[in-house]
C-alpha cells in the first residue's frame, strides 16, 4: 500500500538552505548563553551561630540598711533612687551592662543592619543573710527600648554597620525590693545581681 503525502509548499534547495542557517545561528546562540558568566549571588549572612552576648558588669546594688521594708532603684543610667532604705554608701553600684556582638563572616565592608531580638528571663528572688530581695520595673538604654520586662522579648537594630563585627553596649537597671526577716535589729545587705539576657538574630539586611 502507497501511502502519499501533500506539502502545501514544495521543498526547495533555498528552504533547505535557510532552515540549515537558522538551526546554526540557534546552536550558536545556545553556546554563547552557556559560556556567558553569571553574575555571583550575594552572600547569605549567617544567622544564630554568629551572634554573642557578653555580660560585662553585673546590676550592683551595692550595700544596706533596712529597718523593715524598702527599696532601691538603680537605673539604666546609672540614677540611684532609695526607698525607705539607709544608704551605705555608693562605691561600685551600677546597672548591669551586655554588648551584643554579631560576626558577619567578611571583611567586605558592605553596611548591613541586623536585627536582634533580646529577651530576660525570669529572676527569682535573692536572700543575703536576713534581708530577701525581689526585681522589678526594669529600664534599659537599648537603642529601640526604655523597659524590657521579663518573658517579653524587645528588639533593637544595629544599623549601618561596615566592620566585620557589628556590636551594641546597653545597660540594664532595675528596682530591688527588698524585706528583712524579723528581729529588732536593723539588717544590712549587700546585692549584686546577674539579669539572665539571651539574644537572637530575626534578620540581617543590606
């Protein structure tokens, strides 16, 4: 059986000849796509590994007297307010003080900004001899934030930073309740206290 086909156009030697340039010029055209170099991808900054949190001084409340009960507060800035309380003097009493240090990994210079989520944890109350103390109302001089609360993450933004470690030093400063245990004589005590801080990187962009 003679099976027959129609070309609705009749093939030509010049057909043929322009449909041989043109599968030529594609295959020329695939071989330049393939060597043509591609542009690096930007680096992906690391996240979580790369991220310190140092504590470099301790909240320090320093010495004293309470005759029932009362209270100190040492803020962020440094102010000392007494409540109630007999001041044994202020040599070395301070907030607690952190910096924060992220490692970018290169020396490349690029300005990036990483942000950082900081979180306290929870701090039981303190006993030094008769007197029990407990924290609250804490302050802080964090770029973003005046208070930081226990169980409540904050965030804050190192922005602009070209060096390889980009780094934040903030204070933290709180109010010392404190309590004496009985008897009719005043009792004096001495406290200084290490915040728990714990920081994660939410993103870092540039």
């Amino acid at each position: 059986m003679t099976q027959r086909f129609h070309f609705p156009h009749p093939i030509t030697r010049r057909s043929m000849r322009l449909a041989g340039a043109v599968v030529l010029l594609a295959a020329l055209g695939a071989g330049a796509n393939a060597n043509t170099p591609k542009p690096s991808p930007l680096p992906a900054w690391p996240l979580a590994t790369s991220l310190n949190v140092r504590a470099e001084q301790q909240l320090r409340f320093g010495t004293m007297v309470v005759i029932d009960s009362g209270a100190r507060t040492v803020g962020a800035s440094g102010e000392v307010t007494n409540d109630n309380v007999l001041p044994m003097g202020y040599a070395g009493v301070g907030p607690a003080q952190f910096t924060i240090s992220y490692d970018r990994g290169t020396e490349d210079g690029r300005p990036i900004n990483v942000v950082v989520q900081i979180a306290l944890a929870n701090i039981p109350p303190v006993t030094q001899g008769a007197i029990t103390g407990g924290l609250g109302n804490f302050d802080t001089d964090l770029p973003g934030a005046a208070h930081i609360e226990p169980g409540r993450p904050i965030t804050t933004t190192i922005t602009g930073c070209v060096s390889r470690v980009c780094s934040v030093t903030f204070h933290v400063g709180a109010r010392l309740s404190i309590t004496r245990a009985g008897g009719d004589t005043p009792n004096g005590g001495a406290f200084s206290i290490s915040p728990p801080i714990t920081a994660t990187v939410l993103a870092v962009t540039g």
